[in-house]
C-alpha cells in the first residue's frame, strides 16, 4: 500500500487530505507506519522496523498494521494501485 | 543493549469539528492499577480474570456516612441490609457487624440471614412470595412481616388462628409520589383505598400486631422529594390509625431505592455529577417526618433498606482484554472476558471502566463487548477509550449491587469473589464456578446415558 502523494504529514502526527478537506490524527506507531508507507516500503518490512523499535511480537504488529492499513483505506487516503 | 520503546497498537483518527457524538469525550486520564492499596495485577494474578473485588473499607464507610446523615437529622434510625443486594456471607455480615437488621424477599434470603446468625426479631420478611411454611418460620421467630397482598393478610390471620401467636406485622404501600413510573405491583395502594381497607381489616381482626408502615417507591431515584411524599403520606395512614383505633405505629419503614454513583444508560451527564447524595435523601425524609403530626415525643423509628448506594461503589470487577476487532463501519470493537453474564448492571448503566495499566492521550471510540456467543452481550455501546491490546487488563467501577446476585451461569462460569479487609489483605468470600458445581446438581436418566456417534 503506498499513500497519496499530496497527504501532509506533521512531524507530530497531523494528516492532512487537501482532495477532501479532512485531517486527522495518528499516535506515534501510526506515524511511523505512514512515513513508511510513504516510502513505499513493503509490509514485512515495516513489521520488522518496528519490532525493533517497540516491545511487541510480530504476530501483534502485522495484526495491527493490516488493522491500520484498512482504516488508511477507509478514510481514502491510499494510492490506488495499478 | 537498547531499550525497546513501550508499544501502542496505531491509531488513525479523523478530526472532526460538527455535532457532539455518542461516544461523547476522554474520560480515563490515569491507569487505575490499586484498590485499597492492593495492585490489580496481583489480585488477577492471584485469583484469575475475570474476578469481583470488594473493598471492606469502602462499605463501611459508605454505611458509616449515611448512618450519618440520617441520625444527625432525625433521632432513630434503623438500618436493614436488602440482601437481594448483595447476598454474599462475607458482605452480610460487614452490615450486621455495623448495627444493620436484614432486610430478605424470599425463604431462601430469611435462611440465609438466620444462618448468619441474625435474630429474628431483627429480620424484615418483604416481597410477595411468602410461602405457608415461611410465615411460620417468620412468625415463631417474631420477624416483622411486611405483608405484600391480600391473600397473605389472610394466610398470616389464619396462622395466628391456629398458633394462637400474634404476628408482628407491617403492609407495604404503594402510591403516587409525582415520580413515573409509579410502582404499583408491590403491597396496597394508598390514593384508591386499598392501603386504608387492608390497616382496617388489620385493626378489626385483632389477630396481629400491626407494628409499622412500609413503601419503597422505586429504583435507582434521582428524586429526593419523592421520597419526602412518600414519607409524609405514611404519616398521615399512621395517624389515622393512631385517631381511629388510639394505636401507635412504630415505625415508617421508607425501603430504599437510593441512586449510586453510576451513570443511567440515556443520562446526558454523568451519574458522579448529577446523582443526589445520600444526604438529599435523609434531608427529604426526615424533614417530612418532623413536620408530621406525629406527638414529637414519640416519633416513629425510622427504618431504612437502602441496598446499592451503599455497596455500589465499593464492588470492581477486573477483567482482560480478549480481542480487538473492526466492525463493518470501521468502528472499533474490544472483546472483553466480562459480559452480561457477569455484570447483569450493563443493561442499565453506561459502567466507567478503566485500564489498568499505562496508557497515552489518544482514543478511539469503541464498542466493548463480552465473551458470551449471544448478540446480547454487550458491555458499553459507545465509550472513547484508551488503547487497549489484548491481553491487557481493566477495572470496572461500581459493580456492588446486584452483580454477585443476578449474574447468571450461562456459558461460562461464574469467577472468584476477594474482598479486601481494612487492613488491605484480600481474602476469597466466594470460590468460582467448576464445572463439578453445575453438574453435580444434574441426573441423567439411565436411557441417556450413552451414545454412538
């Protein structure tokens, strides 16, 4: 999943969706998450970035990566891909 | 080595400025991770999850406070713990030590507060299933018997017939108080009639000693001055007693109904900011029966069966989290190992629950369910949480009343109960549930006994 090339992101958690008008707010695991996924990054390795980051098995974090993924494509905020 | 930083499940939430929703604003700001200085996760490690505990210190301050309030405005007053409360040995006798009579509603409560060791002169017999045997029991122990119907009035008159023994005896009434609903099902009416009829055929029969006037308005009231109606019309039948027949009625027994600290399901602010305290209802009832007719040499005792607010808030029930889920709207939904089973409240109260442990300012709006497998079992329909992974534990406020006597056995079994003493030592009053205890009680005819499959 790679996320929309004109959603701001805030060093401190801030989204913003100039298309819509809508913003919202992410804590600091979704912030990572989204500044990798801006960089294209692939699942796996988001999961082990922040295994190494954070207390927490693999198993918890790619659960709740695919959680937060859904809610990314929820609010519309991914790029579709080709 | 590197400290790995503590983990929080991610979170995306929308921002949004238009109508207030459901799920209203925070409410948790610190981890509630002690009671009575004992920590949550030792209480859970040491007695499983889910598990009720009780704080000793809280009940009796609780009573000593409303006790309080009472006696300071009104010069005697009586106590009769509701056993249909709370039930449990361990908790009974916390309120008899404190000077509490028992207040039972079946055969079954008045055993259970004989074996306590109650003195049956100090057992009130309410409710409307009294069976033949019961009034017996009631009426060779001298317990005063608050009769519900007629049926009984007459089944109690029949008895002392017989005995030869005269009952001590109290009608329940019921009336309008200006509160709705009116409770009309229990004892005899006072605006048609039926309450003035049934204290005359009390009168004329001479077979009973009519010793006091009973009501209990309603449940969890946020009116004091119904109560101040209530208390003011049982003068008055009191009274006129007193000029028609010359008797005295010796006491008004007010039955209870007092609203705790929870927060009714629907209710716009918070139960801990709009309920009236226990000092509003002793205002209301002691200031009408002050300005009563009663001669103010001999007032009448005034009794009183508050059960919930005084056990409410020092009930807790701890419990894990099981799973978190998505529903199809994209809200959240925590399952959690509490459900309606357990905590029979929830369909009436919005419960405060808290984490127990460390979490950040964000939120999300949630949707917290039970473990049984029935639509039914949900805990809270809407409340903006902290962040919960599973595995993590909580605490549910205010669970005293009711919970440990209406919880049922369906499912799952029902877990241990602590209670913590006032020296902060826990201690196990109810051993949970195996599945030796329900099915020990079950019989299998021989022609089910085997099967192929």
């Amino acid at each position: 999943m790679k996320i929309r090339n004109n959603i701001a992101v805030s060093d401190n958690g801030f989204v913003f969706n100039p298309a819509s008008g809508e913003s919202f707010t992410v804590n600091q695991v979704g912030l990572d998450i989204l500044n990798m996924l801006r960089k294209g990054e692939k699942q796996e390795a988001i999961v082990q970035e922040l295994s190494k980051k954070y207390q927490a098995d693999t198993v918890m974090i790619e659960r709740d990566l695919l959680d937060f993924e859904a809610m990314v494509k929820q609010y519309h905020l991914h790029q579709n891909e080709d | 080595m590197t400290t790995k930083a503590r983990y929080e499940r991610p979170l995306i939430k929308k921002l949004e400025s238009n109508m207030p929703n459901k799920f209203g604003m925070r409410t948790e700001f610190e981890p509630f991770t002690h009671i009575d200085g004992v920590s949550v996760a030792s209480l859970m490690a040491d007695y499983g999850s889910p598990v009720f505990v009780l704080s000793e210190q809280k009940i009796r301050n609780k009573f000593k406070a409303a006790r309080q309030a009472f006696e300071t405005r009104y010069p005697k007053v009586q106590f009769a713990w509701s056993y249909k409360t709370n039930y449990l040995s361990a908790v009974c006798n916390v309120f008899h030590q404190e000077g509490s009579w028992a207040e039972v509603v079946s055969g079954f409560e008045y055993d259970k507060a004989i074996r306590h060791g109650v003195d049956g002169s100090n057992i009130i017999f309410n409710g409307p299933d009294k069976t033949q045997e019961d009034l017996r029991k009631a009426i060779t122990n001298n317990s005063l018997i608050h009769i519900d119907h007629l049926d009984e009035l007459y089944m109690i008159q029949e008895i002392a017939r017989e005995t030869r023994q005269k009952p001590k005896v109290a009608i329940r009434v019921n009336m309008d108080t200006g509160i709705y609903p009116m409770w009309d099902r229990f004892g005899f009416n006072f605006e048609n009639g039926q309450a003035w009829d049934a204290l005359n055929k009390i009168m004329f029969s001479g077979l009973l000693d009519l010793v006091g006037l009973h009501t209990h308005i309603g449940t969890f009231m946020l009116s004091p001055n119904a109560y101040a109606i209530a208390a003011s019309k049982l003068a008055n039948l009191a009274q006129r007693i007193q000029q028609k027949y010359g008797h005295e009625v010796k006491y008004i027994d007010m039955g209870g109904g007092f609203s705790s600290l929870n927060t009714l399901k629907g209710a716009y602010l918070p139960g801990t900011d709009t309920n009236p305290s226990i000092d509003d209802f002793a205002e209301a009832i002691t200031s009408a029966l002050i300005n009563s007719d009663y001669h103010p040499k001999s007032p009448p005792l005034l009794i009183l069966e508050t059960g919930r607010a005084l056990i409410d808030e020092a009930g807790y029930l701890l419990g894990s989290v099981i799973a978190n889920k998505r529903l199809s709207d994209g809200r959240r939904a925590t399952i959690l190992d509490v459900g309606v089973n357990l905590l029979f409240t929830s369909f009436w109260y919005d419960h405060k629950i808290t984490p127990a442990q460390e979490f950040t300012s964000y939120t999300e709006d949630t949707v917290i369910y039970g473990p049984l497998c029935m639509n039914i079992d949900m805990v809270r329909e809407n409340i903006s949480l902290p962040l919960l992974n599973k595995g993590d534990k909580i605490v549910i406020h205010h669970v005293g009343a009711y919970n440990m006597t209406q919880w049922m056995q369906f499912i799952t079994l029902r877990p241990n109960v602590v209670m913590i003493d006032m020296d902060g030592k826990p201690h196990l009053i109810r051993k949970n549930e195996s599945i030796d205890s329900i099915e020990n009680l079950e019989e299998i005819p021989p022609h089910l006994s085997h099967f192929e499959l």
